[in-house]
C-alpha cells in the first residue's frame, strides 16, 4: 500500500514536472532546429547544431547586451545592499527620535507601484541626460524598501550582549557595522543580493524606456528586438536568443534556491 | 549683585546644556547618516514624481511633457468616459481574476506535492521553482511561439486530437485569457518557492499528534496546513494581486493591447497613452488610479488580514 502510494505521488510529480518545464524544454529543442524541420512539426531535432546560437549572436549585438545586463544587474545589486544595510542599521541599532514614524514612511513607499511613477522619473533621466547611461537603469533602483525591511528582520536577532560588549570594546558604531553586523547577517545579504540580481536582470518596461540605441541596451530589450526582425520565418534564432538570456539567472536560480526560499519566507513573514 | 561663584555656575550651566544638545543629538545625526541615501533615492525617484503624476493629472501637457493648461479633474472626467478606459480596467479586473486565484491554487497544489519527503525531491524542487528565472521577455517570447496559430504547439496538438486550431492571440475571446495563462506560468515559480517555505516552517509535531490521533492527510491538510499556512498564503494573495496590476511585458510581446484592446491592461494603457500618444496628463491621471488600486489593496492587506489569518 504504501508502495503505491509512493508510486503515485512520483508519478504526479513527474506529469506536474513535465508540464511546468515543457515550454523551456521545447526552446531548447528548437533552438537546435532549421526552419524547415519547425515546419514538419518535430520535437526533437535531427542534429545538435549550434547555427542558430551563431545566428542569434550575428544578428544582434547579443554579447554586448549580455555585458550590459551583467554590469547593470551587478551594479544595482551592490547598490541595493549598500544602501538597505545602512538604512537597516540605523532603524536597529541607532536610538533616534522619530524612529517608528521614519520607518512608517520607509514601508509605505512599497504602497507605491512603480509605473506609476515612471512618467516623471522618466523626464528626470532626461533631464539628467541620463538616457542611454548605465546610471539612468540602475541609480533609481537602489533604494528599496523591501531589502531594509528584510535586513532589519534580521540585523534584529543580533543578541544585545554582542552590541552592549563591542561598545565596551571602544568599537565605533561604523566597525560593529562593518565588522559584526554585515558578518553576522551574511545569509540574508546573499538573499537580498540574488533577489536583485534576478529581478534587475529580468526587468523590461524601464530599460524599453531609458534606451533608444545599443549603447547600455539590456538582454532583454534585445529579445524582442529579435522577435520582432525573425518573426515568421527563423523561430529556431530567436529560441537560441531566449535559451541564452535565461542561462544566467537559471543557474543562480538552482544554486540559490534553498537561500532564496528561506530568506524570501522570513522576510514575507516576520 | 551676584557673586562670581555664582556666576561661574550659570556659565558652567550653559557649557553643559549646550553640549547636552549636541550630545543630544549624536544619535540622530548619526542615523541620518545611515539613512541619508534611502531618503535622497527615495525622495528623486519616488516621493517627487508621485507627487508630479498628481500634479500633471491636472494638466494638459506638450510634447516634452511641461504642463501646459491647468484642467482641474477634466483629465479624470474623459477618462471615466472614455470608452477605452473602461475596457482597459474591465480587462485588469478580468486578467486579476483569471492569474491570481488559479496561480495560487496550483502552486500550493505544487508545493504540497513537493513537500513529500521522497528521493530525489529536491529535482523536482528545483523544476517548479524554475520559472522564477525566466524572465517576462523570454517567457513571453517562448509561450508567443507556442500559440503560434499555424507551427505553435498547441493548435498543432489540437490538430492531431482533430479539433479546430484556436487563434489564440488574434481572437478578442482569447487573446486575454491566452497572455493570462502565460502570467499564470511564469509566477508559478516564485509563488511555488514562497508556499514551500511556509508549509516547511510549519511545526513537525503538530503533525506528529494529529497522526497519534489517527487523523488522515485530508483531515491534516483542512485543520493544520491550510490554517497554519494562512500567513503566507495571505502574503501571496497581496503580492500576486499586486503584480497582476502591474503587468506591462506580456502584453508587449503577446498582442501589444490587441486585438480590439482586449488584452489593454492599465499599465500598458499608460505606456501607450505617455509615450506613444503624449497625453501625459491623462497617462498620470491613470496612473493615479492604478495607485489607488494599489493603495485599496495594501489596505485590505493590513486591515483584514491581520486578524483573520492565523499566526504562529
């Protein structure tokens, strides 16, 4: 009996597996395919060829645009966890006045949804002819609220003793920053740190609007760029662009998942 | 007159308070440094033009945006008689109704299955939580492919089974409903990945009493899953209704607000009505209400949820 109980729940769990992953799967193999093998209808394609990659990579300035989303994706990152550890250290460990009513104001900004501020902040770039810069798709994302709320969560679980003792010590307020809380807390930096990775990497409608040329023109723009030239005829080319663009965040996806899922539910919940 | 040991007391007083103040407010002049980033980032990119999408949804505006005509609420007046308007929120409400309930109801039925413990679980982990790393672009350009009327895999699968090819995409009936099942797909991922944590952050021995009790997995899922997961599932709920507002990227992709603007969603109807039209002032005036449905949102969030959901 519980043999087959067992049995079943593999079997679920394939079927389920199977449906989710099919449409990655399916890119993969089309990738490899020429246009007319696409017109029969195969799955799998009849050789391994890389034709298509080469294509992808011809038609576009495809490494340039990965090199671009890497440096922009880095950047803001490093700025969101510069900024949010700072602003989380003075919410936990500075007694100030005002302090609650501060970090009210800090939390209600995740009220505001993004686009609906993105008409003026995008005449702000102009402004600062920041359009077609690196600083116009990152600067505007570093401070985030949900990277101070995450990290204050956790910089709160520092006993008491370690802060009362490294005061004793003569620490500055800056080195138990630097040397014991940002230490400490190193798990949910790695967390704040891929979540902006993954999400900065994969965003779309600010780098369509901060962008009119390849200069500082991010992966993702470029799929639909090159969506919108193959169309019809070469879907194998623009599966290669797709297999391309998602290798990077797959891979810090596995490596990070158990990270991500534990960090992401403390920070959902606590 | 006042002696001069008095006097020197006094002076001596006002040494003190005067360093008390500065003393005083070490600490805060301290935690304004820490803070001074967020609060400079946030009032550029976030206070001021939220204060300026109000202020231009009073406006027309020129080309580059300057308001030109003060209107009063005339922007929000056309829009809600606007017949375009209208659909587009008709077609947000729809696309909310359509993603969130069912993406959330598979992803839990997902991460029930995944919480098994059987070998070689952690694949399937990792297959389920994968679609959190494809981004909006890719996925839509993946699924754009699949509903492809002639060489997509689905009219072809529906051609084998002998039925009739649907137009996905093309088809007023469909189109929504088609870029709703690519949403559905691509949040699996991150709804899948936050359910599994909170199912696994519940306490392994109030199973172990139930079991004691001889109660069944049905019985353990309606009194102690569902109830101890209601947290997290709550969370979920926000974030997904939320995003599903906030749509842009599959809508460019799949159908570019067709056909018919069925598939308008209001954060596209924005994009389109700014920067293809250059109505700025009603553009803001929309924006202005995606902000309120937000806002309405985060507010049921804290004043509902806090006392229905159970806490550990």
């Amino acid at each position: 009996m519980r043999w087959v109980k067992k049995g079943l729940v593999y079997i679920i769990l394939s079927i389920a597996a199977l449906l989710i992953f099919f449409p990655i799967l399916y890119a993969f193999l089309i990738s490899f395919m020429t246009g007319g093998e696409l017109l029969q209808g195969n799955i799998f394609p009849e050789r391994f060829h890389l034709e298509n990659y080469q294509k992808a990579f011809d038609r576009l300035p495809l490494a340039h645009y990965l090199l671009n989303s890497l440096i922009i994706s880095l950047s803001v990152m490093l700025g969101q966890l510069v900024v949010s550890a700072m602003a989380a250290y003075a919410f936990v460990f500075i007694p100030f006045k005002g302090r609650t009513l501060l970090f009210f104001i800090f939390i209600s900004t995740m009220m505001i949804p993004w686009e609906a501020t993105m008409i003026p902040n995008f005449m702000t770039i102009q402004k600062l002819d920041w359009i077609n810069t690196y600083q116009g798709l990152t600067v505007p994302f570093f401070a985030i609220a949900f990277g101070t709320f995450l990290l204050r969560q956790h910089f709160k679980t520092i006993p008491k003793e370690l802060h009362e003792a490294s005061e004793v010590a003569g620490l500055s307020k800056f080195r138990f920053f630097i040397k014991v809380v940002l230490p400490y807390c190193k798990t949910s930096l790695v967390t704040l740190g891929a979540y902006g990775f993954l999400t900065t990497w994969n965003m779309y409608l600010w780098p369509l609007l901060a962008t009119n040329n390849d200069s500082v023109r991010t992966v993702q723009i470029g799929l639909k760029q090159l969506q919108t030239q193959e169309m019809a005829t070469e879907w194998g080319v623009v599966m290669a662009g797709v297999i391309v663009v998602i290798i990077p965040t797959l891979i810090l996806l596995f490596l990070g998942q158990k990270q991500l899922q534990k960090g992401l539910a403390q920070g959902a919940l606590k | 007159m006042k002696s001069q040991v008095e006097l020197n007391g006094m002076l001596d007083n006002v040494v003190k308070k005067k360093k008390g103040i500065w003393q005083q407010s070490l600490n805060w002049r301290t935690a304004l440094l820490y803070l001074l980033p967020s609060l400079i980032l946030f009032s550029v990119f976030l206070f001021y033009p939220m204060g300026k999408t109000l202020y231009l949804s009073f406006f027309l505006t020129d080309r580059q945006g300057e308001a030109n005509v003060f209107v009063g609420l005339e922007n929000y007046l056309y829009l809600l008689e606007s017949e375009a308007f209208l659909k587009s929120i008709k077609a947000t409400i729809l696309f909310v109704l359509y993603t969130v309930p069912t993406g959330i109801i598979i992803s839990l039925f997902l991460a029930l299955l995944a919480n098994e413990k059987l070998k070689g679980i952690g694949f399937f982990r990792t297959i389920f939580a994968s679609t959190m790393g494809i981004s909006v672009a890719a996925s839509s350009v993946v699924w754009l492919f699949l509903f492809h009327p002639s060489v997509g895999f689905l009219n072809k699968i529906i051609a084998s089974l002998g039925g009739q090819g649907v137009d996905w995409l093309l088809d007023p009936k469909w189109a929504l409903l088609s870029v709703s099942i690519t949403t559905i797909w691509m949040n699996i991922g991150f709804t899948f990945l936050i359910i599994l944590g909170g199912i696994q952050n519940i306490d392994e021995h109030l199973y172990e009493s139930a079991k004691i009790d001889g109660a069944g997995y049905f019985y353990q899922l309606r009194r102690i899953t569902i109830p101890m997961l209601s947290p997290t599932l709550f969370f979920v709920i926000t974030v997904s209704l939320i995003n599903a507002f906030q749509t842009f990227g599959q809508v460019d992709i799949l159908t570019q607000g067709g056909p018919s603007e069925s598939t308008n969603l209001i954060v596209y109807s924005i994009y389109r009505e700014a920067f293809v039209n250059y109505q700025f002032g009603t553009a803001s005036a929309q924006s202005i209400f995606l902000f309120l449905c937000i806002l309405v949102v985060t507010i049921l969030q804290f004043k509902f949820g806090e006392k229905k959901v159970h806490y550990q």
